[in-house]
C-alpha cells in the first residue's frame, strides 16, 4: 500500500488538525514518514497562509516533532510556496533550510491586481470579471506563465496541483479542457515541466471534495507527461486527518493503467522512487 504523503496543511494554516495529530494518524495507518507543507506566508493579507507571526512556530513545532518521534516516522519540513515575481517565491525561504519545497499558483496577477484562482467562488467571479474582463485566455494564460516562471526563475522540488485554474473557470467556463487552444496551451507547459527536470504532484484534493471528477493534473494531462518521461509524485493536500490517503485507492489503479508505477517520495534529504 502507498503510505506517503508530503503535502500537508495543519492548524498553522488552514489546516484543521495539529501537527502531532497528522502524525498520530499518520502512524496508526502505517507511514513511515510524513512531511508537512504549510502555505508560506505572503506579504500581503491572506487568511490561508501561516500567518508572519506564526512562521518560526510552526518551523519550530515540526522540529521539535522530529525529535519526539525519531525511530517512529520520519517528519520533513517544508512549504507550499507562490510564485509572483519580485513578491514571494522559494528563493525567499531558502534560508530556513527546508526539507523540500512545493511550488503552487493559487494567484493571477494583472496590472497589480491579485486574485485567487483557488478559494471561495465568488471571490473568483468578482476577479475574473473585474481584472480580467471575462477574458478566459488571459487569464489561463496568466496562470501558466507563473507556472513557467517558477520552472525558470525559481524551481521547486515539487510543482503543486499544476492545473488547478481550471477548479472555478470550469464552471464559467463548461468544456474548458476540450478546447483546443487550451490543449496546445499545456503541450508547451508539459514540454517546459519536461525541460526543467521537475517532479510533478498528482493531487487528489478536488477528488475528495467532490470538485473535480480527476486529480491535479487530469488524466489526458498525465498520460502526456508519462509519454514524456515526467517523474509524478502523489499526494493528498490534506487539510484534516481524515484526508491524508482519501481516494489514494481510486487515483493509484488509474496511474498504473496510464504506465506510471512509482512515485518519487522524500527519503531523509532525496526524492527517490518507490512503487506504487
Ligand atoms: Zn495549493
Ligand atoms: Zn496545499
């Protein structure tokens, strides 16, 4: 059974359990390590992230968590950081020294204007209409060149949910995959991710949640990157501790039916594959 997961939220950020009850969870179904990857804090107000306040807290508790638990789990450190030029990235956490970083576009930006593509709908709506003139293009546009820009100016181990535009401009927008200026729009995205030697999260939030019928990236998404030789690693973004392998025995029959029979996963300082 695949028992990893590394991208984790806890009471620090909008999770909803402490650290130390993902662990006990974590433990009780059989891991053998976990890593926690709560959202970096931004400089600007977000009520999602770890608040600047919290930050060395939170550092500080996975630490002390490592300790307790040593010879029991392994416990990794890291963060789920943005990419918005001259703003935040993961050259700007580099110095406390993290186990691994994901790197996740939750923000569009126009004319220096940031909106959410990811948190309540309405929020969405409001910046679609308002920065973007309804203008799906552009904003899709938008979003993968921040995905690009964090593969060439600011890479990180794991490049998060990497198609999550889609999550609300689906419901404007019904049908938005199958258009054929998207597709080619993501041959390229795949070719840079290719390029830059990236390991690519398969992410089973929307699955859970009941958004979204297939994980971060979707299938025909996946099978491009198998053809293309990208590493995957899965992970279940969980935010409570119920959620840490939900659908993990949904997704993982689909991956192999697509070819892909290891994930990488982080073994005390490397990305190493194992089999599903
Ligand atoms: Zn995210
Ligand atoms: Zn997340």
């Amino acid at each position: 059974m695949y028992l990893y997961n590394f991208h984790s939220h806890s009471c620090f950020d909008d999770g909803k359990c402490s650290p130390e009850e993902y662990l006990t969870e974590a433990i009780r179904l059989g891991f053998k390590s976990y890593g926690f990857s709560g959202h970096a804090p931004l400089p600007f107000e977000s009520v999602w992230c770890i608040q600047k306040e919290n930050f060395q807290k939170y550092l500080e508790e996975i630490n002390l968590l490592k300790d307790k638990y040593a010879g029991i789990i392994d416990v990794y450190s890291g963060l789920e950081i943005d990419y918005i030029k001259g703003i935040t990235g993961p050259a700007k956490f580099m110095e406390y020294k993290l186990d691994y970083v994901i790197g996740s576009v939750h923000f569009v930006e126009k004319g220096g204007e940031i909106f959410e593509i990811d948190g309540p709908y309405e929020n969405f709506e409001k910046g679609f209409k308002e920065v973007f003139d309804c203008d799906k293009k552009a904003l899709v546009y938008n979003f993968y060149e921040k995905t690009c820009d964090f593969l060439k100016s600011d890479k990180p181990d794991l490049l998060g949910h990497f198609d999550k535009v889609k999550l609300h401009l689906m419901r404007t927008v019904p049908g938005l995959e199958a258009e054929e200026w998207y597709k080619n729009l993501l041959k390229d995205v795949l070719v840079e991710i290719k390029n830059s030697g990236v390991i690519v999260e398969i992410n089973v939030r929307g699955i859970y949640k009941g958004y979204t019928k297939e994980p971060y990236p979707a299938y025909d998404i996946i099978k491009q990157m198998k053809r293309l030789g990208i590493k995957i690693s899965l992970n279940s973004d969980s935010h409570h501790i119920n959620e840490i392998t939900s659908k993990y025995d949904e997704v993982i029959p689909v991956l192999k039916a697509i070819g892909y029979e290891e994930s990488m996963v982080f073994d005390r300082g490397f990305w190493k594959t194992t089999k599903f």
